[in-house]
C-alpha cells in the first residue's frame, strides 16, 4: 500500500496505524498527487489511500490516472469533504473506497480491505449526507430512491448491492445460488427499473440506497 496526504505528521500517523495490522503493508508515500503517481509506477501497490486535496495533481485527477499506471491498483480516498459533489467524483474517477478523516480506525482498515477484495466502502457520514439529501421534502430524488429500492424484490436488491460492491457476475451467482445467466438478466431488469444505463449510475443509486459498507439501507428488504 502507498500512503498519499501532504501532511507529513498524518502519513506517519496512519503508517504506524497500518503496521499494528499484519495483512496491511506500507511499501511508499507520498506528499503530493505526482509524486503518488511515481510511487504507483514503481511499486504497482495493491491499494494506494489518497487524500482529495493535494498539492500538484489532485487527488480525483490522481485517482484517474492510476488506473491508465496501474490498473491493478485501487484507490481508497481519504479526506474530510462530506460534500456530495466530491464523493460524486471521486467514483466517476474510479475509487474505490471513500473514508472521512473523523472516521473510526476500524472504519478506514475495512475500506482498504474491501478495496483490496474488489469491493466498494463509502464512510456512513458520507453516504448519510446523500440519504439526508435525497430524503428532503424538496428533492425530487427522494422518490426516486424510496419508492423506486421498495419495488425492487429480495433478490433484485442483492444482486443491487453484490453489482455495486464490484462482484462478478460468476461471484454474485455463487453468493445467490443462482446460474450466472439468472444474474444477467437480473442486471439488466435493474438498470430497466432504476432507469440509468450503466454500472456507474448503478453504484451511485446504491451509495443513496445505503446499501454498500460502513452505510444503513433507508428502508428493510420485504
């Protein structure tokens, strides 16, 4: 893993976190958005954990790049912006995790963890402001998001979750216990009911749905 924040004591601090950790190692860091890019390029790291706002190249335009550098490599952005646009980017740039700076210990190992695994965190400070938002008497999207997830069945909901999380579709068939055929067609009766065209605006319906880690769904499965 690379450690990228400007702050010199925060990157030590995290670094002395990680290494209590005996399946997380800490292999560069660095101080700024090139430089965590040339640190990519030479360790090819399995997860490199990002601040957003650093000096040079910035963090959502750093994360873009790394996957053209590394594609192997995920990226965990960690960073005290709670504001939607910023989450809203740093997914569309391809993170894979995104953790508050306020956020418990606990919290930030099982974003790198799950990055590691495939899988998508978003910090439930963050994915709370997206609900709060969604669920405002004056946004048209608070519709959307309750009455659209209460029609989705059992089932459409966790292929839902297992798709935004980063699953293959032959991984949500051995979750579900379904062929790999049923989750195809479950994918695409998805994306018909949540009327969005691709995987991107699937994670994102998700992230407001509650249904990825660290986050609590707005409504119960039937």
């Amino acid at each position: 893993m690379v450690i990228a924040d400007d702050h010199t004591i925060l990157r030590r601090g995290l670094r002395a976190l990680l290494h209590e950790y005996t399946d997380l190692e800490v292999v560069g860091e660095a101080a700024s958005g090139d430089q965590a890019l040339e640190q990519v390029r030479l360790h090819k790291p399995d997860v490199l954990l990002l601040d957003i706002s650093m000096p040079g190249t910035g963090g959502v335009e750093a994360a873009d790049q790394v996957r053209k550098l590394s594609p192997q490599t995920r990226v965990v952005i960690l960073t005290m912006h709670t504001e939607p646009a910023y989450l809203n980017s740093a997914i569309a740039a391809g993170a894979s995790g995104y953790v508050l700076k306020s956020a418990l210990d606990s919290d930030l190992v099982s974003a790198i963890r799950a990055a590691h695994e495939g899988k998508t965190f978003i910090d439930s400070g963050v994915a709370g402001h997206l609900v709060d938002k969604a669920l405002g008497q004056d946004s048209p999207r608070q519709d959307s998001v309750r009455e659209v997830y209460d029609l989705l069945s059992l089932r459409e909901r966790q292929v839902l979750k297992l798709v935004a999380e980063g699953s293959t579709n032959r991984e949500i068939a051995s979750e579900a216990c379904i062929s790999v055929k049923s989750v195809e067609s479950y994918r695409a009766r998805l994306l018909k009911k949540l009327r969005i065209g691709n995987k991107r605006e699937l994670v994102r319906f998700a992230i407001e749905a509650g249904l990825l880690s660290g986050t609590t769904p707005i409504s119960n499965p039937r």
